[in-house]
C-alpha cells in the first residue's frame, strides 16, 4: 500500500523495512524514543507476558530477546490476505536457517487479534504450517500487543490505515540484541532475502546468504 512507506515513522526510518535486505548497510539503532533516549534492550521493549502457541507464559524481553538474535512479524489466524504467504516465506527462512533455528535465532509471530487467537488457535495454525522448533506464535492481552506492535515499529501514521487489521504491515523486525542492531525486511520477499537480514545483524555468521 501507499501509505505503507509511513510505517517506521516513529522509528525515524521510514525506508529501512523497504531497502534493508537490498543494500546490507541499512541496519541501525532503535529510534522509537526521543533524541538522548535510552532505546537499549530491557529500557525500550516492555517485559510484558505473552503465552506461546504451546501455552508457556513468555515475559518478551527477558524470555524473547534478551542477548537473542530474533525476528519478529504481525498475523492473525483468519487473515485472508497475506498472512498465508508471509508464514510461508517464514517457514521457507526456518529451513534456510536448519539447527541455527531456536539455537541461534529465534523467530516469533504475534497475532494481530488476541482476543480470538488462543494458544490452542496458534498451535493448530502452526501444525497446519508445519512449523518446527524455534518458532513461538504468540498471544497476550490486546493492550500488551498493542504496545509492543507499536515498539517494534509495526504500526502506520495514518489511523485509518493503523486500525485496519487487513491493511497491516507485512514486514519483519529483526534485531541482534547482543549488539542492539536491528533491521526489517519486507515478508513477502523470497526466503532468501528475509535470511540474508537476519545474518546480517547476526555477527556470529561467517557468510551472509
């Protein structure tokens, strides 16, 4: 969409999510908070609780990303329109990233509509997609997705656009936490590309895809 270019406004990079996977050189610090802000780990994401599709309760900075490289998209189980395509863009990224997946990067959908995606909902989503270890889908109190929807840069200026489930981004944050270097890349981009992010921000990673 159009308005799409505005996502990361708040992020003060609104082309990053576009070119990040295209020039390699676009990852950078998080933005979200005003200039002199401490934006580093467990001062800018909430460590609030969310449950897996598996039922763990999950606390997102202290169980999610803490010292993790992590990639992290928007869904919801009844979207009809890219969200099938995304999850299998992700699915095709966990194969690409074999043993690493759940060892060295950990991968994570939030679900868009809390109040009906359960654990129980994720968890038959996940088997359909035939998701394997190192792959939460997750859930929580709307108010909670909300706040970190918008801290992970997930969100649009326009709040027409913004309240639209069916218009949500179809991006990818990635970040290392390690290093508090992040990027996206757009999930509807070949696996390869979504992967060649994350190794990116990864340092530990020889060759990047």
């Amino acid at each position: 969409m159009n308005t799409r270019r505005n996502l990361l406004v708040g992020l003060g990079a609104a082309a990053l999510g576009v070119v990040a996977w295209r020039t390699g050189s676009d990852t950078r610090r998080l933005e979200a908070q005003p200039a002199g802000a401490d934006t580093t780990g467990a001062s800018y994401f909430p460590n609030i609780t969310l449950y897996t599709h598996e039922g763990k309760p999950v606390k997102v900075y202290d169980d999610l990303i803490r010292g993790k490289v992590v990639a992290f998209n928007m869904m919801y189980t009844l979207c009809g329109g890219f969200c099938p395509t995304m999850t299998a863009n992700l699915r095709g990224v966990q194969k690409l990233l074999g043993e690493r997946a759940g060892r060295d990067v950990f991968m994570y959908s939030i679900s868009l509509q809390p109040e009906l995606d359960t654990p129980q909902i994720l968890k038959a989503y996940a088997e359909q997609h035939h998701v394997g270890p190192g792959w939460s889908f997750l859930t929580g109190a709307p108010a909670d997705i909300e706040l970190l929807r918008r801290r992970l840069g997930f969100y649009d200026v326009d709040p027409l656009v913004d309240g639209n489930k069916a218009s949500h981004t179809g991006m990818v944050r990635i970040g290392n936490d390690r290093n508090n270097r992040w990027t996206m890349a757009a999930a509807r981009s070949v696996p390869e590309q979504i992967f060649a992010a994350i190794n990116h921000v990864d340092n530990s990673v020889v060759h990047t895809a």
